[in-house]
C-alpha cells in the first residue's frame, strides 16, 4: 500500500475517552451497580436492626478549687500557706486523676456494676439491669480473677435451672429462690423480686471487679466543657442508659468522698504533729517556771526595784527581737529535727510554723503533695513499682531542697543574732552595775516569755486546723445536675447508610477498573492504533448469540454496509485482485470474513473466487452446507485436472464460487509448496475478478507466509475481547517487515457501547430498511447491548 493511502482509512478521533463516554462506560453495568447497592444497603439494614444500641450518658462536674476556706486567718501565716494554699485548678490533672482504674474499681466494687443481667431475645441479649425480675447476691467469692456466665431458664415459684461452662464443660442444677448456691467457687443467693415468666431464659454475667473497671473506663470519656469555667463534663457509652446515669453518679460521689478524705489526713496528720510539739513546750515551760520560783525562794527575792525595770527598758527592746529570732530558730530546729526523726519519714510536714520564707511553704507544700500520693499509690503496686521508686527520688529531692533553705534560714538568722548580741552586750555593760540576783530573775523571765509565745502560737494553730478540719468535711468538687443521657448514638443510621451507598458504588467501581486493569485483550480501536500504524479497513459490529453467522451482507442491516465500507476501502488499493484473509490465531472470525467479503465483492457481478485454504479447520462448507468430498486438497495432488470438478457455484449469488478445502491433507504446509499452486493461482486469476484466500492462522502456522507471495493485499482480522494485545506487537512486526504486501486490519466484533471502550460507534441498535435507519423495540436494544 502507498504511503498515501493510509488516510483513506477512518481512525479513532482521540486517543481516550471523553467525559461523557467515561460516565457511561460505568453505566453500561447498571445492573452491576444496581445489585452492589442492593447487597450493601440490605447488610446494613441488617446491621442495624441486629447491632445492640448503645446510649450515652452525661453529667457536668464543677471544681471549685480552694473554696469554703475562713476568710479570716492570716493569710501570710506559713501553717496556713502549708495546709489551705492550692495551686491554679488544671482540669487536665483533675481529668486524669477521675479517669484513674482505681477510682473506678472503688465505684464497681461499692455498688455491683460487675453483675449484668440479660433477657434472650430472638436475635440478641438485651440489659435488663435493674428492671431483671431477680438479684444476684454475691456471699463468698473464692476465685475473684475468673468471670462467671449462668443461663437461668425453667422458672418456677421455688426456683428454676442454672447452666454454666465450667472446664469446657456444661454444668446445670435446680437452684430455690433466697437459698445459697455455688459456682465455680462462688456462692451466691438468688432473690426473686416479681413473678417470671416459665419460658423466659435470662442470663446473668459476673465479672472481677477489676475487669469491669477496665470495660468502663474504655467507654468513659471525660474533656473540659469550657476553658472560660472549671467545669468537666463525664460521660460514658453503654448498652442500658440507666446503668450508665448511675455509674456517673457514682463516681462523681466516690471522687467526691475521695477528696474529702484526702483532705480530712492532711489536718489530721498537722493536728498530731502540734500535739506532739506541745507536749515537749508544755514541759519546757513548767521548767523555766520551776526554776525561776526556786530561784526566787532561796535568794528571798520579793520585789523589783524601779530602778532596775527602768535600766533595762532598752534591753527589753533587744530581748524582744531575740525573742522573734529564738522563736523562729526553735521552728526550724523543730523541723530539722522532723527530717532527722528516722520515725517520721514519709510522714507530711504540716507547716514551717512562722517563718516568713514563700520558698520553704513551697518546698514543703510539694512535699506533702508527694507523700500524699505515694500513701495513694502504693496499696495499689508492688513494693518494687518503679512509680513508687520515681516519687521516693522525688520526694528525696524536695527534702534536700528543703534542708537547704532550712541551713540557709539558720545561717541568716544567726547573723541577725549576732547584730543582736552585739547591741545587748553593750546594755549589759550598763546593767553590771545591777544585782546579779535582779540579772538572774530577768533571764527565766525572759526564757519564760520565749516559751510561753511559742506554747500560745501552737495552741491558736491548733484551733485553726481543726477548723478547717472541720470544713474538709464539704468536697471541692460539686455535681451539676445527676446523669442524663439521650439515644441511642450507636450504631448511627445515618453514617451507616451512607457508607453502605459509598461501598456499593466503590465495589463495582473498583471491580471495573481492576477488570480493565488486568484485561489482557484488544479493547477497543484505542489500543491498536496506538500501537501499530497498520491502516484499519473496517469494523464489523458484535452480532448476537441467537443470529445466525453465515453470509450476512444480503441483508439490509448494519453488517452488511460495514462489509461495503471494507469494500470501498479496498477499491483505492491497485491490483487488489488476490486478497488474503488471516489472523494470529482461532475464533477470530477469519472465514466469517472471508466469505462475507466475497459475498459483497461478488454481489455487484464481480466473479469472485473464494478458496478454503485453513486445510487444518475448514469451516466455510459447514456454513454453506455444500459437498467438500473434492475440493483444492485434491487438487494440489493432481487427483482433479479440471477446476470445475471442485467448484461449487452458490444460487443466490451466481458470481461467487466457492472451492472447498476437500480431504485434510497429512502436512498441508508441504502440499501448498508443490509445483500445483502457482499454475491453480494463474487460472483463477484469469477467470475470476476477485480471489478470496481463507487461510489459516498466521500465529501458528506457516500456510498464510506461504499464500502470501501470490496476494496482492492481506486482510488481517483483530477480534475485540479476543486477540491479545501482545499478539498486536506480532502483528506490527509482520508489517513492519513487509512480510505482507498492502495489509491492512478489520476489526471483528466490535461492541459500540461505552462498557466495551467504543463511546462513537455506527449505532447498532438500529436497522437499515431502504436506507432509512429504524429504532429497535426496547427488548432487542437490550438483548444485543449485552449480548
């Protein structure tokens, strides 16, 4: 074929599809998509009438911080600033400290929320919870670490039938209502409530405390409602709504008295410690008393001279500032010897006890934090934990921290006594003058002062904490309103709808991309032209299962002018008169091809020869029904002389003879390289305007090569869904090469919709009838489409 003559021959437009052929080449399985849908909507209804709903109940909590505290004590006091002083509410820390196990395990364990009741449905349990007809009492629990699940079933007024596995086995007993039982080291008491229905069957599940402390923290959710308040809002997701409002309101009482209790060993533990120090002033001042009145006694002293009180006013100054300095020097002598106490350690430090140092009431007040959550924590760990090692490090820490500013207070405070002293012994120089008996009174007087101020402090630091003793008794903590809850939440309709409708579409979606992705085979016309330039004749539509396959282009329908097309395009070829039909391999349509385009060569009165050459499958004399029993095998063999004993002339076009493959040869190969072939080729071709060559398969054998050398162009027929596409790259090389002269493609079986890639198409769902095009019935349109 010339250069020039490519352009005769119709070409794809584009090399993909375009948006609307993209739209329904998905549309084209309509019912795929309809049926995916119908399947994912229908689990999901399912799903929804057999999920157990789940409900969601809430309640708000206000933390209050340091609130109820007297407003009238000092609050610059260290004890005060020890004991009363709180840092900035963080609802973060008050989150983690309410969503702890071990608060939780404190609410299951107080109230029973570790035994459920079931009723059985049809299609699921349903929590009865406090509506269940009967109680399960626990009596003894022997193996609190395994759970226990009893099927009751069989009532009666004395009692009913328990099941329970047991080793991976079934155990069941008669059990009276308010006797005791056991199972699986248990005993329980079964109490009946109100009258059971004989066919109902329950089931009753308990669990250690533990377990169903850690299946209710899973579900419970506590965030802060709103950073501009110290509001924390509690909820929890649960099957029975009611079991979930009292939960709520279980904890937040447990947390409650868990504060109060908390702060209640804070005062307690500050009261005895002052206790103690006033016992050991108590007894220090009935000394200094003792001694003075002694002293008295045996130097007959009875009066004091108003001289002498008048010499030492100005030593009464320093002695009074001594005295401040005594008394603070006694405060930390008393807490240094609280860190030295080996019996006190891990005890709380309750104040510093009137030394003014901000830093030392931090110290201690972090302190005592520290020992207040070790005394939390280490009922609940082992004695190696390393949360109990990790707050004893921190609370070593603290303390050296403290002992520290405690040397330094010492060092400072002795420094301030010595500018003291210094300023005394001056008036004492002035008082040497005096009786040293009136020095001696003065001195127990003035230890007698120091002790009593201090005895006097303790005694009003004792009152105040027990004052706010008595306040810790009202928690920090303050419920809203009880529990409410609303639902069910879960399973939601609406998202489970819409994910089933999403899935629906995505599984065809993915099923049709996946299908394209691993096809194998020509799709469409896209995938020859873009891999070959060989120029396409034709395209012969799909033709349903239920027509026949013979020789179509008698029709008026749209076959046969496609057959026309091919025939027009061949007419622009020069000396075209032997035309061979091949393909790479079976069931590709080649004879169908081959005898329908004699046929159309042949119509117009054209003589045309169609020769059956597939010696190996010949199939054109089943189709035509005509006798085979001689035919070019006979021939090539020099049996027959006379071509028209195996010429068989069809009736409805006179024009077209047919000549049979006849017998199968034994290697048809070497029977078409015998010296008969060329002088067959020369007759026929002058006597026939057309000669058909129907051939076998190019892909598998050597007959078409063979048959090549005597044709003047070559058909080669590529089926849609069929050819594999790497069987087009054979085909390219054929071409390339120029094993074929004047080649060019016809595309059999085409599939116009856009499910089949081809979104253009010729419109085969109409007829042709006196070339006016006729719509099909609704019916024929779909029975072609899909078949």
């Amino acid at each position: 074929m010339k250069e020039g003559d490519h352009e005769l021959f119709v070409r794809s437009a584009s090399s993909g599809l375009t948006a609307k052929e993209y739209v329904f080449k998905y549309l084209s399985y309509l019912p795929l998509f309809i049926l995916s849908l119908a399947i994912c909507l229908g689990a999901a209804f399912l799903y929804e009438r057999y999920a157990v709903p789940q409900y969601k109940a809430t309640t708000l909590i206000l933390v209050a911080g340091s609130v109820n505290r007297p407003s009238n004590l000092n609050t610059g006091d260290l004890i005060e600033s020890a004991l009363t002083s709180q840092p900035r509410v963080n609802l973060d820390n008050e989150i983690l400290r309410i969503s702890a196990n071990s608060l939780m395990e404190r609410v299951v364990a107080k109230n029973g929320f570790n035994t459920s009741y079931y009723i059985i449905g049809k299609f699921r349990n349903t929590d009865l919870y406090l509506d269940a007809p009967f109680r399960l009492v626990p009596q003894f629990i022997g193996d609190s670490s395994k759970p226990l699940t009893m099927t009751l079933s069989d009532f009666t007024q004395g009692g009913g039938i328990i099941k329970y596995a047991s080793e991976n086995k079934i155990k069941s007993f008669h059990f009276k209502w308010n006797q005791p039982f056991w199972a699986e080291a248990k005993r329980f008491v079964l109490v009946n409530k109100e009258a059971i229905n004989g066919d109902a069957k329950y089931v009753i599940t308990w669990n250690p405390v533990k377990h169903t402390a850690n299946e209710l923290s899973a579900s419970f959710l506590g965030e802060v409602l709103d950073r501009k308040t110290s509001t924390i809002q509690l909820s929890v997701l649960i099957e029975n709504l009611k079991r979930g409002q009292d939960i709520l309101d279980a904890l937040v009482k447990e947390y409650q008295l868990a504060d109060i209790e908390e702060r209640s060993s804070i005062s307690q533990n500050t009261i005895q410690f002052i206790d103690d120090r006033l016992n050991l002033i108590t007894k220090e001042l009935s000394g200094i008393e003792g001694g003075m009145e002694n002293y008295q006694g045996n130097n007959q002293i009875t009066d004091v001279e108003r001289q002498s009180s008048m010499s030492f006013n100005n030593s009464d100054n320093v002695s009074r500032n001594l005295s401040d300095l005594h008394i603070q020097q006694g405060v930390v002598q008393m807490i240094l010897g609280y860190f030295n106490t080996p019996a006190l350690n891990n005890k709380l430090v309750p104040s510093t006890l009137g030394l003014n140092d901000a830093t030392l009431a931090s110290l201690i007040a972090h302190y005592n934090d520290l020992q207040l959550k070790r005394q939390r924590e280490t009922p609940l760990a082992a004695s190696n934990s390393i949360l109990i090692k990790d707050l004893d490090n921190q609370i070593n820490d603290v303390k050296g921290s403290i002992l520290e500013a405690l040397h330094n207070i010492t060092k400072n405070l002795q420094l301030q006594e010595n500018n003291l002293q210094e300023q005394n012994s001056q008036y004492r120089q002035f008082l040497s003058s005096l009786p040293r008996k009136e020095r001696v009174i003065q001195e127990y007087k003035r230890k007698q002062g120091i002790t009593e101020d201090l005895y006097i402090y303790l005694m009003k630091k004792r009152e105040e904490t027990a004052i706010i003793n008595t306040s810790s008794k009202l928690s920090n903590y303050h419920q809203i309103d009880p529990a409410t809850g609303y639902g069910p939440v879960e399973p939601k309709t609406r998202y489970i709808r819409l994910f089933a409708v999403i899935l629906g579409l995505l599984i065809p979606v993915g099923w049709i991309n996946i299908r394209d992705l691993l096809n194998d085979k020509v799709r469409n016309r896209n995938d020859i032209t873009n891999r070959m330039q060989i120029p396409v004749l034709g395209e012969l539509s799909h033709i349903p299962k239920r027509k026949n396959r013979g020789m179509l282009v008698m029709e008026s329908d749209l076959l046969g002018e496609q057959f026309r097309i091919i025939r027009t395009h061949l007419s622009t070829l020069q000396d075209k008169q032997v035309i061979l039909v091949t393909s790479s391999t079976n069931s590709e349509g080649k004879s169908f091809v081959s005898l329908n385009l004699a046929a159309v060569l042949a119509i117009p009165g054209k003589k045309v020869a169609l020769l059956e050459f597939d010696m190996r499958n010949p199939c054109i004399f089943k189709t035509l029904n005509i006798n085979h029993s001689k035919g070019l095998a006979n021939y090539l063999t020099s049996k027959v002389q006379d071509l028209s004993e195996i010429s068989k002339q069809l009736d409805n076009i006179p024009s077209l003879h047919v000549y049979p493959a006849g017998p199968l040869p034994y290697n048809p190969a070497d029977l078409l390289l015998s010296g008969n072939l060329p002088h067959l080729m020369e007759k026929l071709k002058k006597e026939y305007d057309y000669i058909i060559i129907d051939t076998a398969p190019v892909g598998l054998v050597t007959d078409a090569f063979i048959l090549g050398e005597y044709s003047d162009a070559v058909v080669y027929i590529v089926r849609q869904r069929h050819t594999l596409k790497k069987q087009l790259d054979f085909i390219n090389d054929i071409f390339e090469n120029e094993k074929f002269v004047n080649m060019g493609l016809v595309i059999n079986d085409v599939k116009t919709g856009a499910k089949y890639g081809y979104g253009y198409g010729y419109g085969y769902n109409y007829s042709y009838d006196s070339g006016k095009a006729k719509k099909g019935n609704l019916w024929r349109r779909m029975l072609e489409f899909y078949n």
